[in-house]
C-alpha cells in the first residue's frame, strides 16, 4: 500500500502512478483521482491514518 503524504515540498499524489508501476496494490490518498488505476482509501489525513495503522 502506498500512502500519499503532502508535504510543503511533495505531493505523494503525484507519484500515485508510480507507486502502481513499482507494485502497490492500493493507495491512501486524502482525494482520489481517477487517472491512476489504483484502489484508493480516501482518509482526511493520511498522516493520521498511518500513525493509526501502524499501532495496531
């Protein structure tokens, strides 16, 4: 799964279509896009939601 975090500098959402190309098989995003063939969680904050994942 590739999580898409925005930083000031990077937007993990520009590299949706490579993370699909490098083999994610889904991707956490806080807004979908239709130009990547890609499963997608969409959360309101995917900083959050990993912290979240990643206790349990």
């Amino acid at each position: 799964m590739f999580v898409a975090i925005q930083t000031e500098n990077r937007d993990g959402h520009d590299f949706l279509e490579n993370a699909r190309a490098a083999g994610a098989v889904a991707a956490l995003v806080s807004r979908e896009t239709s130009l990547v063939d890609l499963p997608q969680l969409v959360v309101s904050d995917t900083e959050k939601a990993l912290r979240e994942l990643a206790i349990q």
